[in-house]
C-alpha cells in the first residue's frame, strides 16, 4: 500500500475532486499513484472522477479558462483543504440540544436541523438518507457467478466510502474467470453513483456508471439491513443471479 493514501489525504481529497479543474487533474494523479501500488479500489474511484470532472470542465470552460481563473481556484482549493484539516483535528465538542419532549430510552433517535417543522420528512424518513449513517466507509463482498466468464462464481467486492445515499460514488470491483475476448482473471470494475428507491425494503440503481474504458455495468438491488445487500446486473443482455453482499467486519 502506498504512503500516499493517509487519512488526511482522503479528507483532503474529499473537497479537492469536486473543484474545476484542480480536481481533474489531482484525480488524475491519484488514480496513477493507486495505480502502481495496485490499489484498485482507488484508482477505479479516482479514475471514475477524473473521466467524471473532465467532462464538467469542458462545459465550464469551454476552452476559456485564464491563468488568474486558474490560480483563484487553487488558491480557494488551498484554503478550503486548510480549514477542513483544522477541523478535522479540532477535538470534537458535544453539541448542546435542547429537547423539551421525553424520550424513550429503547428507541433510537434522529435529530433533524432544518428552517420549518416537517420540511425534510419525507426526504429522511421516505429511506433517502438512511444510508449517510449506517453505511460511510462500509466494504461488502459477494459472489459473482455467470455461465460462461464466471461458471463457479467470483469474489466480488463493494466499496462505499461516503455512506448509500442519493449521488453517492461507489465502486463494484472483481475478475472474470475468462472474458468475453478469452482473457484469463482478467479484472473488471463499475465506478457509479448510487439513486435510491423508496419502499420496503429501500431499493437502489445507479444514476451513472464508468466501466474501464466503457460505460460499465449497471448495477441494482436492494438493501435488506446493514449487513446485507442484494445486487445484479445485466452482462451480456443476460441478467445475472443476484449477487448477495455482506458486510466486511470492522468496516
């Protein structure tokens, strides 16, 4: 593993890839340096970023972009990044809350900061955000099974680094026994962003996805509990046996 990747550079990172510019070129390099310490996992999601960003760049821009434009957003990424490190090694203050209703003690709670009564009801407990909590930093592995490039199944794994929630990246990483082109192990990867289903239990699709060098597979399923998530996809035209995902201990 590469010295690369400490946790202050993924936090760094986190406000990083979503600046014009800066953010392509640093996903870029990322996706490089994960490349040649074969983290996978990072350089599918950085490499996903990178093809993402490029292609919001080319509409900012347009072929327009100066060089003072271009040293304001470094100079905005600089300050934004210095103030998240602050932050992030601030000791941590308990908020102050004040509650005038009894709770009970054998129920668990959600505590919802919005400007009207009501407002973000339906978005919290329609199943959009339950995600951001149960799942940030989750690892889930399965089997992937397919007649001809995976007859008797593959490990596959599912990386969700920013908790499963609308627009949230996430990454399906495993290898084919044999692939369409006679390659043996040949590695296989979808970078998507996850929309979710409201209902019983929550379903979910991917609103987009980036394969290696193609569009991708995409992926849809269901989340049964925190620890189990059910999953396929279509390879080939053929929908594949639903992959049944669980969840890595300590993760």
């Amino acid at each position: 593993m590469s010295e690369w990747f400490t946790q202050l550079e993924e936090v760094a990172y986190s406000v990083v890839e979503y600046i014009p510019l800066v953010g392509t070129v640093y996903s870029l390099k990322r996706a490089t340096i994960a490349y040649n310490a074969r983290d996978w996992t990072r350089h599918w999601q950085s490499l996903g970023n990178f093809l993402e960003s490029s292609v919001r760049d080319i509409i900012l821009f347009k072929d327009i972009a100066e060089p003072t434009t271009v040293a304001l957003i470094h100079t905005m990424a600089e300050s934004l990044t210095d103030k998240l490190i602050e932050i992030y090694h601030h000791e941590p203050k308990r908020p102050e809350v004040k509650i005038t209703q009894k709770l009970d003690k054998q129920l668990g709670h959600v505590l919802i900061a919005e400007s009207s009564k009501g407002r973000s009801k339906r978005e919290v407990f329609g199943g959009k955000a339950k995600g951001v909590h149960h799942f940030h930093g989750a690892v889930f592995t399965g089997t992937i099974t397919h007649p001809e490039y995976a007859p008797k199944g593959e490990k596959i794994r599912l990386d969700i680094p920013h908790g499963f929630h609308d627009g949230a990246g996430v990454t399906f990483t495993w290898k084919w026994t044999i692939n369409r082109a006679g390659k043996k192990n040949a590695p296989a990867a979808t970078y998507g962003r996850i929309k979710l289903i409201s209902g019983t239990p929550t379903r979910f699709e991917l609103s987009s996805h980036k394969g290696a060098g193609w569009e991708g597979y995409n992926f849809s399923g269901e989340i049964n509990s925190k620890d189990k998530i059910k999953a396929t996809t279509t390879v080939g035209g053929r929908n594949i046996p639903p992959i049944d995902f669980t969840r890595l201990a300590g993760t």
